[in-house]
C-alpha cells in the first residue's frame, strides 16, 4: 500500500463522553486521521473527543444513519482510501482496525464487516443473538450474501465503495441499506471475526422495538429487491384461497340454496387482495428492471 493512502477512522456518536476519548485516541494509532461525526449529543462528546484528536463534525440529532452519510460524505470529499467506521460506545476495539484494513489491501476486496460471531469468545444474550440472525437472514435474501453479521457497525470500505455508497437512511436500518447498495453496485464483501464489549451501558434504546424497527425496514428494502417473490408468491396464495372460497360459495348456493356470506365476503376480500398483491409485484419489479437498464 502505498504510504500517500489516505486511511480515515469514521465514528458516529451520541452522548458518548464517557468513551469516546479513549476510542479516538486508540483509533489514531492505526489511521491516518479520525473523524467523529457528533448527532446532536447533549452532553460534552464533541470536546472530549477534539481533545483527543478528532476532526468532528457537528450536527443536529438526526440518527445513526444520518451520522454515517455524513463520514461517507466527508470520506469522498477528502479522497480517502480506505474508510473505517466503528462505535463511540466502546463495543468495538480500535486495536482490531489492522485486521479490517489488511483484509482489504491483501485481498482486494471493497466492503469487510467485522462479524461478532465470528469469534467464539465473544458473548451475548441470547435475545440479541436471535434478533440479530432473524435480519441478517433476511438482510442476505435481499442481498444474496451469506454474511454472519449484517448489523456490525464495524466495517471498512475502499476507495470504490467510498464514492459508490450514498447512504439515505436516518436510523439504524442504514447498515442493511448499505450492504443493498454494496449488493446492487456489485461490490465485493468479506468478514472478519472481531471481539466486542457489552460491558456498561452501551445502547442508547430499548433492544426489541430498536430490533423489531430494523426488521421492518429490512424486510421493506428485500420486497424493493425481490418483489416477484416478496408479493408475487403471497399474492398467488391469497388469490388461490379466494378461488377455492368462492366455489365452495358457489357449491353451497347452487346445490343446497344456502348462503354463506361469510364465504363470500372472505372470497372477494382474499382474491381481491391476491390481485393487488400480483400487480404490485410486476409493476415493482418492471420498474426495477427498467431503472437497472437505464444505469
């Protein structure tokens, strides 16, 4: 590597006086600058952390997301090489940086994670490691990895995917609509196993509606990505339900003179439902193909 790259430690954070310092300082002894983008923290992170040596950025609370496209703006602007985001929180080790950086100019990939689970010593509740399976699996539906960790916030990025990836979404759910960029871009992807700290209070929200909201969003970005599958299939169900409910109406009425309105009514509403499900799939999937044609 040459010794002209520009390598740039990206930290979002909010209210994280009592860490930040020390995740600066550490950071600093593997990069060539640090750069922490403060979300409106009320507290004094933006001070402690420019004493430690960070370049911050200040902003507004806007959100994790909102956090992350701003180091990625900063990234582009300053022509970095390589980017390293990780948290102000102290769940991740600065000291593990070489490995996310050696795995990109060894092997010449654009986007590593650093994956939790990877790594047999690292512990968490069982909850956490549930709801972090559950959206990664339908992280990689959507993306067709196979990745073990899809909500790592500890990642490094090359040059390619610094100037290919434009964050748009504010919260959480913005380290599943980066690997969809990353997917979608045609970017390369490895992980590497990393060690992280639950010690402390290290989560500013609630762990089931902070993972139940990730979900949703994930789920909203795999229907974009497959839609013939996400609604075609559900809607061909429905509308195969609806068939069957409204001859079984049909049997009733002609052969014994009975009506069943609720029959009827399930029949309508299902097939109804099926239909509409059916034409969202295809107009969401032509417009796909046709934006995909245009790139």
């Amino acid at each position: 590597m040459r010794v002209d790259t520009l390598k740039i430690a990206c930290i979002p954070a909010y209210n994280e006086e009592n860490s930040i310092s020390d995740v600066v300082s550490k950071s600093l002894e593997h990069v060539d600058r640090v750069v922490v983008c403060d979300d409106g923290s009320t507290d004094k992170t933006a001070k402690m952390a420019r004493e430690a040596g960070a370049i911050v950025i200040s902003q507004s609370n806007q959100g994790y997301g909102a956090a992350i496209s701003s180091l990625f703006d900063y990234s582009r602007k300053e022509n970095a090489q390589i980017m390293v985001t990780l948290d102000g929180d102290g769940q991740h080790n600065p000291d593990q940086i070489p490995l996310l950086i050696d795995a990109i100019t060894t092997h010449n990939v654009d986007v590593v994670i650093g994956s939790r689970f990877l790594d047999e010593t690292t512990k968490a509740s069982g909850y956490r490691k549930t709801g972090i399976k559950i959206i990664t699996s339908a992280s990689n539906f959507g993306t067709n990895f196979k990745i073990s960790d899809s909500q790592s916030g500890f990642r490094a990025y090359s040059k390619n995917a610094i100037d290919a990836i434009h964050p748009t979404e504010q919260g959480m759910s913005a380290s599943t609509e980066i690997l969809l960029k990353i997917s979608n871009k045609g970017l390369s992807v490895a992980e590497v196993p990393i060690t992280i700290s639950y010690e402390g209070d290290t989560s500013k929200q609630h762990s089931i509606p902070h993972g139940v909201s990730v979900l949703i969003n994930t789920i909203k970005f795999v229907s974009i990505k497959h839609p013939l599958p996400f609604y075609g299939i559900p809607g061909i169900i429905l509308l195969i339900v609806g068939t069957i409910t409204g001859i079984q109406f049909l049997n009733a009425y002609l052969n014994e003179n009975l009506i069943f309105y609720g029959s009827l009514l399930a029949s309508v509403l299902t097939s109804l439902l099926g239909v509409i499900l059916i034409v969202t799939s295809i107009i969401l999937f032509s417009l796909s193909v046709l934006i995909r044609e245009n790139k």
